[in-house]
C-alpha cells in the first residue's frame, strides 16, 4: 500500500494498498507447486498467530467500505476489489447496523486474502525462513505488494540477511510509514513481536473514515478468535454423575456392603 503524506502514522489507521494479482496455492485441496511448500515440510508455510496480529495491528480494522487517499475502495483490514469478491464500491455505504457482524466479515475477508501473499512470499523466495522471517515478509508484502522487485529479497536470495533487513528501510513512501518498516524489519532481524489492542474505525456514508479516535479496540483473544476460527476450546471434563440404581441392577450387592460396613462397627468379642 502506497500512503499520503497527508496520512497519520500507519500504526493509527488502515493503510492503503496497491494489491498484486491473486495468485495461484489459495486452494490448499490440490497439490502445490514446489515453490508453494515450506523449506522444511511438504505443507505450506503459513503466517503465525503472533505474525498475523502484527499484521493485523498495523492494518487496524474498518468495518464499513471507505475510500483511501487514492479512492481505491476499501473494505475492513486493507480488502480491495482486486484481491475478489465482494467489491467494497458495492457493498452498503457506513457502519454496519450489526457491528460484530461487520467486524466478523472484516477479517474473513482478510483471512481469504492472505492466502496469496503468503503463496507470492513461497515463490519469490528461494532460502529456507524461519517464522518470524516470513511474518515480517508477508506483511511486508501485504503492504507494498513489492516482493517480487524488492530488493530485500534479492539480498535474502543471495544469502545476505543483514542486507535484506536493512533494505526494508527503502520502502518509505510516504515518511509515514516508517514506524511500520521499522517494526516489519525488527521482526524480520530479532523475531521482535509487537504487541497491543487493534484499533477499530468508523467511517461515513461517503467513506470517510474518521481517525480522531477508534470506535473499539479489540484484544489478542478476540482477534485470534477471529483468526483462528476453527479452534473451538475444549470444555473441562465434567466429573462423573452418580449412577442411580435401576430395577434391573441386583440390590443384594448394596445391602452386603452396608452389612460389611456395620460389622466393622460392632466389637468383636
């Protein structure tokens, strides 16, 4: 995503973004090329849960369609018609009447959205990442749509890390977004998660987002929920219920229990 120097700082509101073409390995159902698996398995590389809340963190949410500065609708965390369908110009202009509704879609679309820009990281790198590399790369990449011509991937191709981390820092228009390069390149170099609530927007009728101050702030608990929605929590164990005695169960088991327990209370002489 390109920013307006006019914009505030990206840790304070959704960014805007230059989408790449949907890729191919978005259906993990049929095998993948071998630029879409992981250097150390068969499977995929995926972006973590901490990786993913960073992400997220730096997007903030929007749950209403809104224009950026280049009025390229925009939808919930950075979705724009050329990532798919739906198409934000199309979709019911303000806040949604049912907000966690609205938040609920946000980050679907978000989650089917960064499938291929983790499926763009797989094939533009040619070394093994560690997690937290490909985090940071991924959100890099989410952000810029840049990792094919970037040259922190040549470097990181050649195998020069200290170079790859340090070219994140040439991606800086407008000013703006520093504070974000600067986390990405962090996390690419120390595994250095940031950590905090995620802001979210409201935004008018005509698609202005208002950026004065965020309408919720959601937690890590509930952004993972939404994350990771097809982890449903285990309930406890619940002990045993008693058995209650049935008229098919024998009774003479119980009454030479309760014989035996008495016996031992009576003094043998």
């Amino acid at each position: 995503m390109n920013f307006s120097g006019l914009r505030a700082p990206s840790a304070a509101m959704p960014p805007i973004r230059n989408k790449p073409s949907a890729t191919a390995c978005a259906s993990a159902s049929l095998s993948l090329p071998s630029f879409c698996s992981s250097h150390f398995s068969g499977d995929p590389m995926h972006m973590t849960d901490r990786g993913l809340l960073a992400l997220v963190r730096h997007e903030g949410l929007v749950p209403g369609p809104y224009l950026d500065v280049k009025n390229v609708w925009t939808f919930g965390i950075g979705h724009t018609a050329a990532a798919g369908a739906p198409d934000p110009a199309r979709m019911p202009r303000g806040m949604p009447a049912d907000l966690e509704a609205g938040i609920r879609e946000a980050f679907r679309l978000f989650r089917a959205d960064i499938v291929a820009y983790e499926a763009d990281v797989l094939r533009a790198v040619k070394v093994p990442l560690e997690p937290h590399e490909f985090d940071a790369l991924v959100s890099f990449h989410y952000n810029t749509g840049g990792i094919t011509e970037a040259a922190l991937t040549r470097h990181l191709n050649a195998g020069n890390r200290a170079a790859a981390a340090q070219a994140f820092m040439g991606w800086l228009r407008p000013a703006a977004i520093r504070s974000r390069r600067e986390a990405e390149r962090d996390l690419f170099r120390h595994g250095r998660y940031p950590n905090g609530t995620i802001p979210v927007w409201a935004v008018d009728r005509n698609g202005r987002v208002d950026f004065s101050r965020p309408i919720r702030r959601l937690t890590e608990t509930e952004a993972l929920a939404q994350l990771r929605p097809s982890r449903v929590p285990v309930p406890p164990s619940m002990p045993a219920e008693p058995v209650t005695p049935t008229a098919s169960m024998p009774q003479t088991s119980w009454f030479a229990r309760l014989s035996a327990f008495f016996s031992n209370l009576i003094p043998r002489v």
